[in-house]
C-alpha cells in the first residue's frame, strides 16, 4: 500500500463479492469512529485510481462514471498534475497568503481571468471548497450593491454551510432539522424544459416575475445561477433563459453569479457552461475540476465588483493553498496541450450517442441531456413526465456488483447522472452504458 502506482489497465474487474471482505472490514471500522450523517453511497474503499479507474482494497477496479463528483475531469493521478503539486509541496506547503504570497496563486488567478467568460477586466480570490466560494460571491455582491437581497432557482443547489444551505431547493437531505437559515434568500422557479414545457423567454418572464413581485429588483444584491444544475438533476435551461435573465441583473443593477462548481472547467466542453448559453456573467464560481482532487476553489469576475471589499475582508488560513494552487495551474495547462475540451466533447458524442439506442429499448427513459462530459438520464412513466424515483437506486446497485461506478441527481431521485473523466476512453463509456443496459433489462 505504501508502493507508488504506476499504472492500472483501463477496464473493469471484479474479483471478490462487492464490497469485499476488505471493505467490510473498513466500513466496520468506519460505522464506529465517523458520524452517520456522512453517507455511504457504496460501501467501498478505495486504494489507489489511474484514468478513468478506481481500484478497492480488495482489488476490483470500477469504471468511475461520477468522477468524485464531478472533479477528477482530467482522470484520476494525472502524472503532470501530480507532479507539479508535488514539485511545489517541496518547496513551500503553506505560507498564509494574505500573510507572505507565492506565485502560484497569482498565476491561477491570471488564468482564471483569462479563461473565463467576458474580456474585461477581473480578478480572483481562492478559497477551499465550492461552498465557500458561493459564500463569498454573495459577501463581494452584498459589498458592491450596498443591497442584501439573493435570488435563487428551484431544483438549485449550492454547499452546506448555513447561507448555502438556505440557497439549496432540497430540504432533504440538504436542510432538514439544520435551520434557522441566514436570511434574505429569495427562490424563484427556474426553466426546466422537459417538465415545464416554457420557452427560454416565457420561463424568463416567470422568474423575474416571481423576484420583482416577492422581492424588489432594487433590493437585490445578486441572483445565482447554475448554467446546468447539477444535483438538481442535471437540468439544462430552455434556449434564450439564461440571457434574459443575465440582461434582467445588467438591466437592474443586480450581480449575476455563475456558479460553475459542478459545471465549469472543460467539463461541458468549454472552459465554462455559461459560454455555451452566451451568457457573460459578473461573478463565476469554480471548485471541482479545477484542481484534480486538491481542495481549492475560486471566485472570479469584474474587477470593480471584486475590488469593493475592504482589505482584509476576503480570506482564511488555507485559501489558495500551494499545492492546490500548482496543481490547478496545472491542469489548464493540460487542457490547452491536450485539448481536454475536444476530449469532452468526444464524451458527448458517444456517450450520448449509445444513451439514445438504449431509449429506444427503454420507453422509461424520458429525457436525455447535458453538454460534454455532464450529461444525464431521466426515468418517467412512459410518455409522461412522472417521475418513477425507484429504478435509479437499482440501477447503480446492480452496476457496482459489476464494477461501474455510477451516481444519481435530480430533485426526484429519478435522474442517472454521468460525469466521467475526459479522459475515458469509448470502449470504457460503451462498456459502462452496456452495464446499465443489463441493469434495465434485469428490472
Ligand atoms: N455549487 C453547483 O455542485 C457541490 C455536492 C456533494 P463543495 N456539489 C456536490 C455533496 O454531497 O456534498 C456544489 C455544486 C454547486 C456548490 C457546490 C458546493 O461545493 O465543494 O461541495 O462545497
């Protein structure tokens, strides 16, 4: 275990029952020392991950579908990647930016303002995790406007610290029995073109209706919005809503927010999702993809909104930490010499492409999309827009006995979520969907 892993053949191989007595043993340990409320998706423990695979403790290596969630889009213990954290982690591990600085931060923060959307000035500042980069995004709008107001969608989500888990749409698990929430958060509802059947334009007017009647335009600080909403179940807006509602802000002096986490960073096939709906927000949030694995998160967006807080007033101990940092530099420069946005959209191609064949056999799946590498399948009754919220959870059980790892989304539980790396090759998509083909057929 102490070994470096050098490599590990790209293809699924179960050789225990799963999870397998290894695992048993550590999810014993686990049930006595960690707390309930951290969940269990699958009671599996991973040793060691290459590209698109994770290897358990008992040596089954799983096709990884959900890419922890979203951020290992480069493909897990990327050489370049690694040894670029690892070349700074000998250098300097921490200094406390706001105390003594380091190059890497800055270098991120140019890229940043270069890959981002909009051609105009801007600047950054890096926190830990996409929570606290949402938190912050509220705090610089809340600063800049001198207003308090924050408009949120349904079906959003947005962490779990007490202003984001009053954003999020879900009270369970996300909320329940964790109140009282921080105040002046405003929902509203958002497009969802496969239930609500609006165009981008009438799903626009309803919104804004909503905020201008229960809140005010004047006393908005910012609106938040996901591009694609990610644990809402992966729900891509109608064609024109996000640009209406972008001139709505611009039109009333209201912060528009992206919050790519989950989105941004070649996961949709561009840097950012917003640049795929022609919208150029104020504020963008990054975490997830950015830096493989190393915690580090950003805010980045017009350079006179993220000048208005005071000095001192943006921060924390680890914010932008040096390896993270590095790592995420990293991996745009991979991005660039690898061309990671064509890869994504090799994703799309197939996996799309082989998601469609099996709604052809299977009239339960009602709709499918995404952009890229985040794309998503949704189960309703048969020719109607019912939520059938039971066969998710077989499904991704039946796919883990079989090494696929797979992950569910939406509101309603009825959504299978695909978010894999890049950089998977296929023959490994095409062998994960025929998986799930299996999964069906045994239902
Ligand atoms: N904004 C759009 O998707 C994180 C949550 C996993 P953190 N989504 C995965 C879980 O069960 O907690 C997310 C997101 C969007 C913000 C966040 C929050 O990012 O890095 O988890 O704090």
């Amino acid at each position: 275990m102490n070994s470096v892993v050098t490599d590990v053949a790209q293809e699924r191989r179960v050789v225990t029952e799963i999870p397998g007595p290894n695992s048993q043993a550590l999810h014993a340990r686990r049930q006595k020392v960690v707390s309930a409320g951290v969940a269990a998706t699958f009671p599996i423990y991973i040793d060691h991950a290459k590209g698109a695979i994770l290897v358990d403790v008992d040596g089954n290596q799983y096709i990884d579908m959900g890419g922890g969630i979203g951020v290992v889009t480069i493909g897990h213990v990327d050489d370049a990647v690694i040894d670029a954290a690892m070349a700074q982690a000998h250098k300097v591990t921490h200094t406390l930016f706001t105390v003594a600085g380091y190059e890497s931060y800055v270098r991120l923060c140019e890229l940043l303002a270069q890959h981002t959307p909009g051609d105009f000035e801007k600047k950054s500042v890096l926190v830990n995790s996409g929570a606290e980069a949402v938190e912050n995004a509220v705090k610089i709008a809340r600063k800049f406007t001198g207003r308090t107001g924050v408009g949120v969608l349904d079906h959003g989500y947005h962490g779990r610290t007490n202003l984001t888990m009053a954003m999020n749409f879900k009270a369970m698990p996300y909320k329940l029995g964790f109140g009282p929430f921080a105040g002046d958060i405003h929902h509203a509802p958002n497009s969802y073109p496969f239930h609500d059947k609006l165009s981008g334009a009438e799903a626009a007017a309803r919104t804004i209706s909503y905020f201008e009647k229960k809140v005010g335009a004047t006393d908005l600080a910012c609106l938040v919005v996901e591009p694609i909403q990610g644990e809402g179940g992966f729900v891509v807006p109608a064609d024109g809503y996000l640009p209406a509602l972008q001139k709505w802000c611009n039109d009333n002096g209201i912060v528009y927010v992206s919050d790519e986490v989950q989105s941004g960073i070649m996961r949709t096939g561009h840097y950012y999702a917003s640049e795929f709906f022609g919208v150029v927000p104020d504020l963008v949030t990054t975490a997830k993809g950015v830096a493989a694995g190393f915690p580090i998160a950003a805010v980045t967006g017009r350079a006179d909104i993220m000048d208005a807080s005071h000095a001192g007033g943006l921060g924390g101990t680890f914010g932008g930490n040096p390896m993270a940092a590095a790592a995420a530099v990293q991996v745009f420069e991979e991005i660039e010499k690898r061309d990671l946005l064509g890869e994504a959209k090799r994703i799309e191609k197939t996996l799309k492409g082989a998601l469609v064949n099996l709604q052809k056999k299977y009239p339960t799946i009602g709709d499918i999309r995404g952009k890229g590498a985040m794309l998503a399948i949704e189960f309703t009754e048969p020719g109607t827009d019912t939520p059938i919220s039971d066969i998710v959870p077989k499904i991704t059980a039946y796919a883990i006995q079989k090494g696929v790892l797979l992950l569910s989304a939406g509101t309603y539980g009825n959504v299978l979520r695909f978010l894999p790396s890049v950089i998977t090759s296929d023959e490994l998509i095409l062998d994960a969907v025929a998986v799930i083909d299996e999964a069906l057929s045994s239902i």
